[in-house]
C-alpha cells in the first residue's frame, strides 16, 4: 500500500510540474498572465513536492 501511495504522491507532484509548466508557456507567449496565477503554481509545486518526498522518506 505504501507504494500506491508513494506513486500517487509522484503523479500529483509530475501532474503539478505540467501545470507549472503550461502556465510558464503562457506567460511567456501572452504578458497578461497574472503573477497570482503563478505563485499559485509554485505553492502548489512545493506542496506537491513536500508530500512526496516524506512519502520516500526525505524529512
């Protein structure tokens, strides 16, 4: 079960960095992006990240 869990928490945090990724693309085609967008997306790359990583076992 700790496996399912861990992969879980992978594909969240992978599915985060996609997003992350996209919004970047953006931002950079179209300057109207606004900057709360993207430090949502940060927050939730780093929460996404914090997640997996106690899940392996990196405090």
């Amino acid at each position: 079960m700790a496996k399912d869990l861990k992969d879980t928490k992978l594909e969240a945090h992978l599915e985060a960095i996609e997003k992350h990724k996209a919004l970047l693309e953006k931002l950079h085609l179209n300057g109207n992006t606004h900057l709360d967008e993207v430090g949502e997306s940060i927050e939730q790359l780093t929460l996404t990240l914090e997640e997996y990583l106690k899940i392996i076992g990196i405090p």
